[in-house]
C-alpha cells in the first residue's frame, strides 16, 4: 500500500502543465490530460466553463445563466490528477517558468495559453461602456436587462419621440452572433411581450442590424446570407449594410453620417485577443493573436503552447483559422493528445490539422442556415441541425436537459421564461444613464438632454 508523502513525493515529481483558461480549448485539453501521470493545474478568473454561443439567448430571456454554464470543478473534479485554481494571471515568465497568479508565483513545465478573446472597437474603446458585447455572463445579465428596462420606460414615457427612441435597438455587426442577436430581440418583442403591455405596443419596437460590409454572413454563401436577410426582414429587423458605424454613446448610434436615437446598442463587431499573447514577448498580430507553430507551441519559447482565439494558426490553405468554438475545441483535443505523447513516450505528434465542420446561424423560430464544404442547408432543417449542434456542444447531461425542455417549452408557448431584472445590474445601468446623459449632449441630437433614470407615468 503506497502512503500518503509517497503520493505527495511523486505528485511533486510529475511533469507539471499549467493551464490558463478554461474555455472550449482548455477545458478540452484538461480532460484529455485527466488521469494521466502529468500533474495538471487549470487555472481561470471564473469557477464555471461557458457556452458563449447560447450567451445571446440569456440577453433575450431565453435561458437561465445556470443553463449554459457548468463549474469546473465538477466537469474535471473525477481526474485526481487536476488541481483547479480560482485567480488572474497578470504575467508570465518564460525564462524561470513561473506564472504569476494572483501575485504569487507558480511555477510549470509546459505551459498552455487558452484565455479566449474579448471584445475589439477598433480603436474607440469609449464605446464600450454604450454597446456591450456578448462574452460573459454579466454581458448578457447587463443586457437582458437593458431590453427589458427600455419597454418598461417605454410604458411610462408620454414623449412619442423619447418613446420611440426607448423601443429602438441597434446591433452592430452581422456575423452570426449579430443575425442571432437581432432576431431573438425581434422574437421577444413581436411574440413573448406582444400582449403584456397596456400604454405600448412591443411589436412595432424597431430592431436595427448594422454591417459594415455589403452583406451579412460574410463567411457563408451569398444565397444562404440572402436567405438569412430575408428571414430576418420577415422578423421586421431593418438591416443597415455597407454603413460603417462612426460613433456611439448614451443617446444612440451614428451610422453613415446619420444619427438614430436608440436605448440599447450590442455590439457583435470585432473581437480581440487577450493579452496573454502580448506577455510572451513573441510578437502579435494586430489582433493580439499569437503566432504558433503547427504543434501549436510558440517559437523560440520552451514548452509554452498557445490555443483558441489567442492563436493565430493557419489551415491546410495558409489562411487563419477562425476564432469559433469547433477550432477551439479540437485544438484542445489534439494536444491532449501530443503532450502525453511528447512528455511520456519522448514521441513527436504530427502537426495540428483543422477539421472543418461547418458555419451554423439561426435566423430565429425555424429558420436557419448551414455550410458545410460544398453542403447547404437553410429553413426548419437547418434549425433542426442548429439545435442539436448547440446541445451536443453543452457540457454536461444535466444543461443539455435543462436547454432541450426549455427550447421545448419556449417553441410551443412563444413565453420566455428568464425574462428578470436584476436589481444589482439596473443600479449599474442606472450609473452609466446617469453619465451618459452629461456626455450626450455633445451628439447634437435634439433632446440630448433628457434622462432614462425618471420616466413619466400616464394619466
């Protein structure tokens, strides 16, 4: 029988990778790493793994933040071999080994960057603070609760152009996260609120989907992307392309020139790498992407490796690999994999190799679009396949239940079930109104002056 210090002597002993993130890559390289001899430390800011796919259907009042989220400790808490540690990583140290988390010092063998991506203005990060992005679950508490707050202000404002301005909602960017975004808004305005308003009418809120470029879906075929701009026109989304948009703040957006006055702004545009590529010293793309090798580890650096949207790796056709959870997740996999091997067996993998499985957009209650090579899909069986997809993907029986009978439950009744405000998020929402309002003024738009934080009450 082995005593406890001889397992503590050995544990000390073992090979020790540090894992930074726990998204779709590092989740997925923790679990194949579970088990083995490598002693395997994951550390990450949050306790729970997120599907940030489904975080726009939690902004909508779809599904519950529990719904989508899973916590760590429970996904990898059977492989003895994992420790899991709550904390930021503020830097690195490649030449001595070590991690700085929470400002202490934690030293590795081989070390994996898997911290994901946030959200990219382009330079005007000013905008942040009127057009939150979809990343994390604040996000999406914080903008549920604005969509919910400005029909409420609505139902109070006797000023039809303030009240139109309240039922006004921009998105901007018309990727997938964007199409999905406006038609779930749209879904929500012209279905589960439609009848619960006395003063307002929910269906006639104006949903604006604003692309730079002259299309939405740019990365799928030109008559899927069309068939998605009609579905979402027959959702009564107004698509706004080929405009830039040249400003945001409080009040509303000012696209091509033209100021809309609007209450609420998702921004579903850019992202950015996380700074954990700039902490190697290894040179960055202007996404703050990493340059990898096709093992996936840094050049020049040893035994650091680096996954995810933090990578800038390249397909088969030298282009890069696209920030989407599938290249995440493989890319997880594939090193569980080659650091057994490589450590262990002293083998050298072959290079990483992208299996694409395709591009998925929902374009709202049974309408959606699927690419696959040469495959397309569009309509309810794309939906259909959507879904599934988006189930499988859930970590955990437990929320692939949960999300399967609420989907359910919503397709047949039309109701949201998660449609709460939140009262620490509203007090934020308050602060931000408050000052935008001072700010506001300077977009010389009529009205700049008045607030959300008082409406008026009817009668």
């Amino acid at each position: 029988m082995v005593s406890a210090s001889t397992r503590e002597a050995s544990a000390s002993l073992a090979h020790h990778v540090v894992i930074v993130g726990a998204g779709f890559a590092g989740l997925a390289l923790a679990q194949a790493l579970g088990s083995t001899p490598l002693r395997v430390t994951v550390i990450d800011r949050r306790n729970y793994h997120l599907f940030q796919a489904l975080l726009y259907q939690v902004a909508t009042a779809v599904l519950s933040p529990g719904e989508i989220a899973q916590p760590i400790r429970r996904i990898v808490g059977r492989h003895k071999n994992i420790t899991v540690l709550l904390g930021e990583v503020d830097g690195i140290n490649p030449e001595r080994k070590e991690v700085s988390v929470n400002g202490e010092a934690l030293t590795y063998d081989t070390l994996v960057l898997a911290t994901g991506a946030t959200h990219g203005y382009f330079g005007h990060s000013e905008w942040a603070r009127f057009a939150p992005g979809l990343k994390t679950l604040e996000d999406a508490r914080r903008i549920r609760a604005q969509i919910l707050m400005a029909f409420e202000k609505a139902e109070m404002e006797r000023d039809p152009a303030e009240r139109e301005r309240l039922m006004t909602f921009a998105i901007i960017g018309g990727g997938p996260t964007g199409v999905e975004m406006a038609s779930a808004i749209a879904e929500l305005a012209r279905q589960a609120l439609a009848q619960d308003f006395r003063h307002i009418d929910p269906t006639k809120a104006r949903i604006l989907l604003i692309e730079a470029a002259p299309r939405i879906l740019g990365p799928f075929p030109k008559d899927l992307s069309a068939n998605a701009e009609r579905a979402l026109k027959r959702l009564g989304v107004t698509l706004l392309r080929g405009k830039p948009v040249e400003d945001v703040n409080g009040r509303g957006v000012t696209v091509g020139g033209e100021f809309i006055p609007c209450s609420t702004v998702v921004w579903a545009a850019g992202v950015a790498a996380s700074p954990a590529g700039q902490w190697l010293h290894a040179g960055t793309d202007r996404a703050g992407r990493a340059a990898v090798a096709p093992d996936l580890s840094v050049p020049g650096l040893d035994n650091v490796y680096v996954l995810g949207d933090v990578a800038l790796a390249t397909g088969e056709d030298g282009k890069p690999l696209p920030g989407l959870a599938q290249v995440a997740h493989q890319q997880g996999r594939y090193l569980g994999k080659a650091l057994p091997a490589r450590i262990l067996r002293n083998e050298t993998p072959p290079p990483f190799r992208f299996n694409n499985r395709g591009n998925l957009a929902v374009v709202g209650r049974n309408s959606a679009v699927v690419h696959w090579d040469s495959f397309k899909l569009k309509g309810f069986g794309a939906w259909l396949l959507w879904g599934i997809a988006h189930v499988y993907l859930l970590v955990g029986f437990h929320n692939r239940f949960l999300v399967t009978m609420r989907w359910l439950w919503t397709y047949l009744t039309f109701q949201r079930g998660a449609r709460l405000i939140a009262e620490d998020v509203t007090r934020d929402l308050s602060k931000d109104t408050s000052t935008s309002r001072k700010t506001g003024a300077a977009a010389n738009e009529p009205g700049a002056s008045r607030g959300l934080d008082a409406p008026r009450v009817h009668g």
